[in-house]
C-alpha cells in the first residue's frame, strides 16, 4: 500500500487495482468518487485475495451513498475471508476496524467500550505515515466523542483528523470534518464562527475533483440551522428545501440526519404551528424505523416532546416522557448511562416541561446539576436555554428579580452571537419576563446597550412578525381541519385518516381533538353534524 500514491482522476472507469494502489477507502477520502459502476456485483473470493482494501474501499463508498444495508450485508459476507487475509497483511485487520466503525456511524449505532477498545488497538497498529487512517481514526473518535455530548474531546478529535487529511492531500475528508466542527462551534454558542466553517467548507467543495454536490447539500442544510437560531427563518427555509432530499437519500450519517429532521421541525412549528411539527416528526420518525437506526428515533422523540409542551400539550407530553423512559428526577442525571441526557436538548426539553406543568421548583431542582453538566461537555448554547427556562421558573414563583438576572445572564452568556430564537421559542412563558428586562423592572444590573439591542429584536418580532404568522397559522389550520372533517363525514377511522393523510394516528387524534374543541362537541358524530350546519363540508 502506498499513502501518498495517486491516480489520475481522468481516468473512467476506476479499476479496483487502482483503488488499491492508494489504499482502498481512502481514496474516496481524497476524491469526491463514487463505487465503479458494476465493481460491487463483480467480487469474488479474488478480489478479497489480490485487492483487499478495494473491496473495503467499495463498503465504504456504498455506506457513504445511501446504501448502508447493502454495504453492511457485504461486509458481513466477506468479513471472515478478510479476516484471514489480514493474517498474512497485519495491517488490514486495523482497516477492517476502521470500515466497520464506518459502518457504525452510518447506522446509528452505539460505541460500546469494547468498540473503543479495539478502535484504539486499530490505531496503535497503523504506519506512522498513513495519515489519512489515523485521521479517519480521529474521525470515529470526533463521533463517538458526539454521541457521548462531550463537545471538548469531539472538537478536539476533529481538528486532529482535520490536520492529518490535509498532511496526507485528502482534502475531501478534511471538509468532513468541517460538518462536526460547525455543529460543535455552534452548540458551544459560536454561531458566527460556525457560519464561517460552512462558508468555507463550501468553498472548498467546489475545488475537489469529482461530484460533490451532496455534500455541499450537507453544509447547507447546517447553514439552515444557522439562519433559524438568527430568526432569518425564511432564508433558512429556502436553503433547507435546496439541500434536505439530497441528504436524507444520498449521504446522511446520524449526526446530519438529526439535525436536518430537528431544522425541519422547527422550521414547520414556526410555520404552522404543532400541526406541522407533528407532520415533519411523523416523516422523521418513519425514516428512523425503516433505516432502523434507534437513537435517531430517540432523539426525535426529544423533538416531539418539545414540539408538545411548546404547544402545552402536557399531558401527551407527560405521557411520551413515560414512554421514552426519562426521568425527571435531577439525582439521575449523574449517574444516568442514558445517550439521550447526554444531548443538551432533552435536558432543556426536560427542564422546560417541568415548568409547563406547574413544576417550577422542580425544574430549577433539576437545571442546577443540568447546567453543570452542560458546563463540563461544553454545551454552552444548551446552558444558555437552560437559563432562560429557569428565568420563567423563577417568574411562575414570584422571583422577578432573579427571573431578569438569568435571561440576561443567558444572553451574556452568547456575547455579541445572533442567537434570537432560543428566546422567541419560549412564546408567552418568556414575553413578560424580557419586557421587564427592556423596562428596568426587577433588575438588579440594567442591561446592558447590546442586551437591549438583542431584546427589542424579539420583542419586534413578536409584536410584528408573530402576529402575522399567527393569522397565516388560523387560515392553515382551518384548510387542514376541513379535510379532516370531510374524511370523517365519510367514515373513515383514525387509522384510515392517517393513510390518507400520510401521517401518523397521533396526528390525526391531535387534529381531532382541536375539532371537537372549535366546534364545541364531544364525538365525531356530533362533529359532523355540526360541521354541516355550519356549512364547513361544503365544496
């Protein structure tokens, strides 16, 4: 094997023995390559013999493609007969490893020690100068580091792997990593410098040789993530929609699914409310299943909780806590192994649901060890929601004083970053609280001239923006409800409405139930009869 070869990109087909005169995998770390056409049908116990690492190169492209299920079935099937080919090339088996955690990511599985173990043994045994293993090493390390919420040791893994792709020319995997980088930038209350890792990471994209589209797409998606924490949510709509399907079918890992379905929920509840977070959650969450890839799911559950209790909906949101098995007792964060309370957003899901159910001594019981937790993984963007929810704790408990001091403690927290809808989200539960901060009601410190500047603009968004999107919202819904009705004058039962519909069950009883409520009935029956009085199933 040699590291540093390369081959002549003009090239077309690419052989597999040129695959494997640059290392198998990491050419497509160096190049924006996809698998030969016909090189996966054509494997035979020859090929695991003479071109080893092409034929881990070709699992490995295939994962990245979308096509995971194929390439884990084809890893599987030749995994033995690798295995006994790295008895004559040691170094093989630390590939292997290498892929198989590849694989992983792709996946949605969990790194258990053992896995770490052995990655780390994979490691110790690779050449000093093969650069690009090592990176991709770092890499696995980056996300294992992610799904742990330890944002120190993620951020720096990723610039180690970073650094050796660039050593080793593979500028294409270095752009990878630019991904994580934004993400944790960003969760670390570093808005503007994520903005700029993307801006970067796109740019560079346009200067590697091959078809890089899909993970231009990637950045974009991240960028629209960016443009809604500012409240520049049209824009981030419009590059969402640019990128989103290229994502979801081509080239979405764990860490770009989750935040391209969390970006989507957010976006439909700014638009239309709990309805359209339900319908964008119901999309996700079928996804997640079909591709089975369970902390996915888990995680969109999180954002269905959010989405629930956002709306106060708490007793579905109670009842989902219940399901997903979380505890809202603070002692358990410690000692919890649980994945999901290592993410700062299910600990300002949880926190923030205690509130909304009349819990506010509770939930500041809780934010204590919660923001030290956040402290210690670097999730400074977590911290600062944290304390914004325990502002509208201390306002529910007759605290003023100490409500205004930590929603400004949380805008401190995020400088001069344009953060503004960690605020708005919070809806009515905060709008007292920052317009007694504007006034110099309850403070014992008045704001400062730039905490004033980033609360007048939610303020302003409020009493303009929010109106109008509450009007389009009412005009949105009572479209929806009138579908809804025709199906039930027809007959149909929840389950038939969910497949019309292309939603869930849990959808459907949302939508009844604000119905029932509007009309002022208590059966579908009595819906439809008074649904034809008023002339609402007229065509």
């Amino acid at each position: 094997m040699a590291p540093h070869a390369r081959i002549d990109q003009s090239t077309t087909p690419v052989s597999l023995h040129a695959i494997e005169a640059v290392g198998g995998w990491r050419y497509f770390m160096r190049f924006a390559a996809t698998v030969p056409e016909g090189a996966a049908s054509g494997i035979t116990r020859e090929t695991v013999t003479k071109t080893p690492r092409a034929l881990l190169g070709i699992i490995f492209a295939e994962a990245k493609s979308g096509a995971t299920v194929s390439a884990r079935n084809r890893f599987d099937s030749w995994h033995v007969a690798l295995l006994a080919r790295a008895k004559q090339d040691p170094n093989l088996w630390a590939d292997i490893v290498l892929v198989d955690a590849h694989l992983s990511v792709y996946e949605d599985r969990t790194f258990d020690e053992d896995f770490i173990r052995r990655l780390e043994e994979a490691q110790g045994n690779l050449a000093s100068n093969d650069q690009i293993a090592h990176a991709l090493a770092c890499n696995h390390k980056c996300n294992i580091a992610l799904q742990l919420g330890d944002f120190d040791a993620a951020q720096k893994n990723a610039e180690q792997a970073i650094r050796l792709y660039k050593e080793a020319n593979a500028d294409f995997g270095a752009l990878h990593l630019h991904t994580h980088l934004a993400q944790i930038r960003m969760m670390r209350g570093d808005l503007l410098g994520a903005s700029n890792v993307l801006h970067a990471m796109a740019e560079g994209l346009e200067k590697v040789p091959g078809q890089s589209d899909w993970l231009i797409a990637v950045a974009r998606i991240l960028q629209a993530e960016v443009y809604y924490e500012t409240n520049a949510v049209e824009r981030a709509k419009e590059m969402f929609d640019a990128a989103f399907r290229l994502v979801e079918d081509k080239d979405g890992w764990f860490d770009i699914l989750i935040a391209a379905y969390r970006v989507n929920t957010r976006l439909a509840y700014a638009q239309f409310g709990l309805p359209g977070a339900l319908e964008a959650l119901s999309h996700a969450e079928q996804i997640a299943r079909d591709r089975n890839m369970p902390r996915l799911y888990r995680l969109l559950q999180i954002e269905r909780l959010r989405a629930l209790t956002l709306s106060d909906e708490t007793r579905m949101a109670i009842r989902l806590l219940g399901e997903i098995g979380l505890s809202t007792d603070s002692g358990m964060l410690e000692e919890s192994d649980d994945l999901a309370f290592r993410q700062g957003t299910t600990l300002v899901a949880v926190a923030r649901l205690l509130v909304r159910t009349r819990r506010a001594a509770d939930a500041l019981e809780f934010i204590g060890p919660a923001e030290d937790l956040t402290i210690r993984r670097g999730q400074l963007l977590s911290l600062a929601k944290l304390r914004v929810i325990a502002a509208t704790a201390h306002w529910k408990l007759g605290a003023r004083t100490e409500a205004t001091t930590s929603l400004l403690s949380a805008i401190r927290l995020l400088g001069d970053q344009p953060f503004c809808r960690f605020i708005i989200d919070e809806g009515p539960e905060i709008r007292y609280i920052v317009q007694a901060a504007l006034d110099g009601d309850y403070v014992s410190v008045p704001p400062t001239p730039a905490q004033r500047r980033r609360l007048s603009e939610v303020m302003h968004h409020w009493v303009t923006s929010g109106r109008r999107a509450t009007s389009a919202n009412r005009d949105d819904a009572e479209v929806l409800h009138r579908r809804y009705l025709q199906l039930l004058a027809l007959g149909n039962s929840n389950k038939e409405m969910a497949s019309v519909m292309g939603v869930s069950t849990n959808t459907v009883k949302y939508h009844l139930k604000q119905i029932f409520r509007n009309l002022d009935v208590d059966n579908r029956t009595r819906a439809v009869h008074r649904a034809r009085d008023l002339g609402l199933l007229e065509h």
